[in-house]
C-alpha cells in the first residue's frame, strides 16, 4: 500500500472521528447554553426583585416629603419593574420543567413574587404603606435568597454541561493527535528518512554554532536537494525580515521621539510658569500621559534589541547605595496615600561605589519597586541589598524586593517572565502596563550575569531577587546620574558661556531655546550642519548641541567639518538624535563628539548635561511623581462597585441607583447620628448604629460595618466614655466616602447622559 493510500486511510479516519465527536460536543454546549439562559433570567428578575425594594422606598420617602413629582416618578418605574419581573417569571414557568426541583424552586419563587406584588400595589394604592414597604423589602431578600438557589443551580448545571463538552473535545483532540501522530510516524518512515544531515545542519545554524550567515549544504539528490534550496531562501528571507524590522524600528524611533521630545519639554517649561491650581492638574495629567507613551514606546525598543541581541551595557562607577535610595524614594512616592511604607535596607556596602551600569540596574530595580507598589494595598515594600566581598575586590550582590501585596498564583508564576504576560487576565484593565516590564528586567538581569526568580503566595505578597558579580571603584571615579531627581543650576553660572543649538525641527530648537534662556546661557541657533560650520568658523563656542539627522548636511558631517577648526579643541559637542541604537552612539562618538543624547530629554537631562560639560556645579531636588493617586475615599468607592458587582451580579446602571439611594437615605441619619452621639443619647445612636451595620456591609464597606458593630456592642457594655469621639470621625469618614460616591455617580450620569450618536 501507498504512503498517500495510508494517509487517505487515517485522514478518513480523523474526519469521520471528528464529526461524531462534535455532534456529542454539540448536544453538550446546547444543554450549556439552556442553562446559561436559565441563569440569566433567574439574574435580571434578582435585578428586578431588587430595585422594585428600591423603588417601593423612594414612593414612601416622596410622600412623606408630599414630593408630587417624585413619587408619579418612582410609581411609573415601580409598575415597570413589577411589568418586568411578571414577564421573566413567564418565561421561567415556560422553559422550567414543573416536575423538576428547578420548577418547584420557581412555583415558589412565582408564589412569593405575587404576594410582593400585592403589596407593591397595596402601596401604590396608600393602604398600609409602612407595612407593605417592610413586608416588600423582607419578601424582597427571601426571593433574592431564592433566587441565589436558582442561580447557584443552573450555574452548576451550565458549568457540568460545559465540563462534559469539554471532556469530549479533549478526548477527541487526543485521538487527533495519535492520528496525526501515526500519519507523521508513517511520513517519518517513507518520506523524510534522507533529511537527517540537512536537520542536523539547521540544528547548528539555530544553536548558533554556524554563522548567522550561513547556509545550509546541499545534501542528498532530487526532491531532498531541492527542499535544502528552499529552506536557503527561506533563511535569506527570514535575515531580510529582521533588516526590515531594524530599519523599522529605527524610523519608529526617530519619527515618534521627535514630537515627544516637544511635548515633553515644553510640558516641563510650561510647569515652571505660573498656573492656577485647575492648569497644575491639566498639566500633570497630560504629562503623565505622554510620559506612559513614551515609556511604552522604550518598552519596545528595549526588547527590540534585547531580543536581536543587540543591547550592550555601559561599565561606570557608579553609588549603589545612591541609586537605590533613589529608587526606593520614588516608590514612597507611588504608595503616597497607601498605609504602606517602603524600607531600604543594606549590609556590607561601605564606600559603595562599584563598577556597572546604573542606568539599567535602576531600570530593573524602579520596574520591581514599581510593580509591588502597584499591587500592594498595605503592609511593606523592602528592597534589601547584600554585598558579599570576593576576591580581586569584586562583590557578589544579592538584591531582592519584597512586597506584602496581592500575590501571584502558582499556575501563573512560570509565565511572568515571557513577554506581554500579566499574572492575570484583568491585570491589564485594572492595572495597566504592556506586559513587557519583568521580561526586560529579566532578561537585562542576564545581561549582567545574574538571574531573576520570583516566590510568590496568593494574598501574603511576593519576593523578586537577583545577584550580580561587580567590581569595586574609588570614589572619584564615580558618575552622577540625574535619575528622579530636578537639576537645580546655581543663578549667573552660565552666563559666561556660549551655545550653539542645532536641529532642523523648529519645535525643537525654541524647546532648547527656551531651556537656554531660563537658565540664562548665551546662545546661538542653527537649523543645519552647513549654518552651523558657518557660526563655528566666526565665533568659538563652548558648548555645541548638534542634531544628527538633517538636510543640506548632517550632524555627523558638522562635526567632523568643526573638528577641523583651529579653536574647535575645547568645545564640547553634544550629538541630538532621536534614533536611540547603539550604533548611531558610535557614529557620532567617532565623528568627534564628546556626548550623547537622546531625544526625547527632559529638561533635567539637558540640563546636566550642560552642567556636567561645563564644569558647574548642580543640586537635586526630589520629584513628585506625575501619576494622580486614589483617595483612601476614592479607593473605597472602587471597593463597593467590585463588591456588589460580584456578590449581586447585577449592572453597573443598577449598582449606582442602589449606592445612589443609600446616599440620600442615609446622608440626614448621619447628621441625626452626630447629633445624637453629642447629646449621648446612647439609645438613638445604638439603633442607628444597628441599622448602619447591616446596610453598610450589605454594599461593601465591611470595615464601616464592623465599626458600627464595635459601637453597638460597647453601648450595650455600657462603655461610652470613648464614644463621642469615635462617633465623630465615624460620621466625618463616612459623609466623605458618601461625597466620592456622589461625585463618581454624578460623572457616570453625566457620561451617560450624552446623546446617543445618530443611527446610520
């Protein structure tokens, strides 16, 4: 028999097996999908039990206030909840089969819905308002405890219909792959058994033991030879791919960074003007934004060349200690508002100066710190730092950071360090970020010689470490890094001084002129490489800003053309480009400049690296990071959403009509708590308190509950002493949660509110 014959053979096979097995797969998902419409009709009349309560309560409160208005209002969205839930008891009688437990469950539930209708209309009607309203809102919590039973039900019911279309496709899928697995076995045998020394070759090629270059040896005769020829041209293909990427990548670089760097530095000249307190915030939060985009965009090009293997590391002396204190004082920054503090503890790292690149250690560390700030709620944030002396005055350094915060499930711990992955799917939504951040630290960590592990448990926080192998240095051959710190320039220090600032972007040359002009530096401008050999040959500067890419001449070709000139020796050129690759620093390092920097800059960067080639001295000042924090009030509004999101399982629209009655219902009861908690009228408070409790946990401020609980309990102690003062910041919290909670409600009905775009 034939290899196609055997091959016919078992794909007949596979396709006969396939379809049987989605039939039975099919049958399951359609008793899945029955289930999940049971479940949500069971959901939307809990909705609808809910907010005809809600609706029952604003009727009476708009009668006690004789609000006309009001309560013609809550009548007509009573009746459409009554409407709405008698429509969904329809359907459930329809689809439920009454001999079933499920149909029991809904004779009940439509039994107990009728009695609350009766009521509801009674108070519609004005008899026994006050009674009805309780019967309506104790009816209203047995039929959602019902119903919690129904949707527990037809939960399991979905989730087992979904486990055994699940199980069938694995055991199909299982077949498949033996199938395959003999139709490959059988290709192995009668087709490739002459590949063998091709694959061996591409094996040496994909180890890197071959030139990256080469390629493969023609072996064997016939069809062999010319699959070897193939693969050559894929190979060629594939190298011509990642030219095309790096040029890519290179433009990308250039054409996104130059606008950034206006955006950013003009950003930064506009903070230093005089704004009002609305203009301060407009601009933090524009420069946050474009700050996270620029992030994002460096991101990228980080793992651009991490992944082509083409980042290279600077050697300096550097402070460690310096350096991580800085780190670690921008991340009491990130936590500012938290009850968490950030501790830097270190141990043999006397002197502290040593050899590496500070740029990417801190890259790594302000990426770990980062990251437990933004997970941690409470508790502690350490970063510990351990220098172990060795031989030939190296240090082997053992870093770590550990944070009290969420945690990371087990199952997810081995994925954290592949790229764009998050420990969770809602990560991103919730948190943000490209997925990128501890892939680059980890993979930067092994460019230095180390590895980065994480140990991890849900709920008790997490532990990154690494350790690194350094050298020691003197104190005098250390660098000084700007980091998160503002440069601030002694006054007059400049104006002995002459600039020349080159570039062909006018955005960017007024960004350096208005830098110039306010630290009061003389300067001179240029638009290209010719104007600027031209002011070169008449007048002698001691500071040249050059950018690289422009017409008529470009930067690389100025300054070889200044280097020419007699009085060129002590002019200290700076190469501009926004093309940020290694490569473009070696170009322009051996045209003759004596620095480099990369555009985008912030006004700090420029603003040492004038310092630093001009010889004047700087200070540093601390900056506040641009990222707007939560409340503790605002933090609390968050925390009822998530709650009675997942406890209720209703809409957002219905969460912020529920939070949004609680507000009004009990905004005056607070006033009457605070007056009554100064006239110790312990009785009162003890009922307020007792109805607080329950309201309060029941839309997830569980910490308000229990307070509420502690003061009922001490009342009847009789232990009031302490109480007044209590009551008092009591009262004070929660009217400020109630504010952010009207404020939050008042931008979504606002958002809202907003006409809805016109059909097409």
């Amino acid at each position: 028999m034939k290899t196609f014959h055997k091959l016919l053979i078992i794909a007949a096979s596979m396709v006969l097996l396939l379809t049987l097995g989605l039939l039975l797969a099919a049958h399951q998902v359609r008793g899945a999908a029955q289930a999940a419409a049971a479940l949500s009709r069971t959901q939307g009349l809990r909705a609808e039990v809910l907010l005809a309560a809600a609706y029952g309560a604003d009727l009476v409160s708009a009668r006690q206030r004789n609000d006309a208005l009001v309560e013609q209002e809550s009548i007509r969205l009573l009746n459409g909840t009554l409407a709405r839930a008698g429509e969904l008891l329809d359907q459930m009688q329809s689809h439920d089969n009454a001999g079933t437990e499920a149909g029991r469950d809904v004779r009940e539930v439509l039994d107990l819905w009728q009695l609350s209708g009766d009521a509801a209309e009674a108070m519609v009607a004005g008899r026994a308002v006050t009674r009805n309203l309780e019967f309506l809102r104790e009816s209203s919590m047995r039929l959602v405890q019902r119903l919690n039973a129904l949707v527990a039900a037809a939960e399991r019911q979905r989730a087992s219909g979904a486990r055994a279309a699940l199980w069938t496709l694995l055991w199909l899928g299982l077949v498949q792959v033996v199938l395959v697995g003999l139709a490959l076995w059988r290709l192995q045998v009668d087709v490739f058994a002459g590949l063998d020394g091709t694959l061996e070759n591409m094996q040496l090629l994909g180890s890197g033991t071959l030139s990256p270059e080469a390629t493969l040896p023609e072996q064997g005769r016939g069809e062999f030879r010319q699959i070897t020829r193939t693969l050559n041209r894929f190979l060629e293909r594939i190298r011509e791919s990642d030219r095309t990427k790096d040029r890519f990548l290179a433009a990308m670089s250039h054409e996104i960074r130059t606008p950034m760097n206006g955006v950013i530095g003009f950003l930064g000249n506009l903070r230093e003007t005089p704004l009002n307190e609305q203009q301060r915030q407009y601009v933090r939060v524009i420069e946050s934004s474009a700050r996270s985009l620029l992030r994002v965009l460096n991101e990228i090009l980080d793992f651009s060349k991490l992944t082509a293997g083409r980042m290279e590391l600077e050697e300096v002396a550097f402070d460690l200690p310096g350096v991580a204190e800085d780190c670690v004082a921008m991340a009491r920054q990130l936590v500012r508002g938290k009850p968490v503090k950030v501790v830097l503890e270190t141990s043999g790292l006397e002197g502290g100066v040593i050899r590496g690149d500070p740029t990417r250690l801190r890259q790594i560390l302000d990426n770990l710190l980062g990251n437990a700030a933004k997970f941690t709620e409470r508790g502690e944030i350490r970063l510990r730092i351990e220098a172990v002396p060795l031989p030939d005055e190296r240090l082997e350094l053992r870093l770590a950071v550990h944070d009290t915060g969420i945690g990371i499930p087990p199952d997810r711990q081995r994925d954290l360090f592949k790229p764009f992955t998050q420990a969770e799917a809602g990560t991103t939504r919730k948190y943000g970020g490209t997925g990128l951040g501890l892939c680059i630290a980890a993979q930067l960590t092994e460019l230095m010689g180390g590895r980065l592990s994480a140990e991890s448990r849900p709920g008790e926080g997490s532990t990154f470490h690494f350790t690194l192998v350094s050298r020691l240095a003197r104190a005098e051959e250390q660098v000084q890094l700007s980091g998160h710190y503002r440069i601030l320039l002694p006054a007059g220090a400049l104006r002995k001084f002459w600039a020349l600032l080159v570039d062909d972007t006018p955005t960017n040359l007024f960004l350096m002129e208005t830098i110039c002009q306010s630290i009061g530096l003389p300067y001179r401008t240029a638009s290209n490489g010719k104007e600027a050999v031209e002011l070169a040959q008449t007048q002698r500067f001691d500071l040249i800003f050059m950018d690289i890419q422009m017409p008529i001449m470009d930067g690389y070709t100025a300054i070889r053309e200044i280097r020419k000139l007699d009085h060129s020796g002590g002019t200290q050129i700076i190469a501009l480009t926004a093309s940020a690759f290694q490569e473009d620093v070696d170009r322009a390092l051996g045209a003759g400049s004596t620095g480099f920097l990369a555009k985008p800059f912030e006004r700090d960067h420029l603003l040492l690296c004038i310092a630093q080639h001009l010889d004047v001295h700087v200070e540093r000042e601390l900056r506040e990071p641009l990222e707007a924090h939560d409340s503790r009030e605002g933090m609390l509004v968050r925390q009822m959403y998530d709650f009675m999101r997942e406890q209720y399982q209703i809409s957002l629209g219905e969460i912020k009509m529920i939070l949004a009655q609680s507000v009004a219902d009990w905004r005056p009861l607070l006033d009457d708590l605070r007056v009554f908690g100064r006239r110790a009228d312990w009785d009162e408070v003890r009922t307020l308190m007792h109805r607080l409790k329950g309201q309060l946990a029941a839309i997830g401020l569980p910490l308000f509950a229990e307070r509420a609980g502690s003061v009922t309990a001490a009342i009847r102690a009789g232990q009031t002493e302490a109480l007044r003062g209590e009551i008092e910041a009591f009262t004070a919290e929660l009217s400020a949660v109630f504010v952010a909670l009207e404020q939050e409600v008042t931008l979504m009905t606002a958002s809202a509110g907003k006409a809805p775009p016109p059909r097409p």
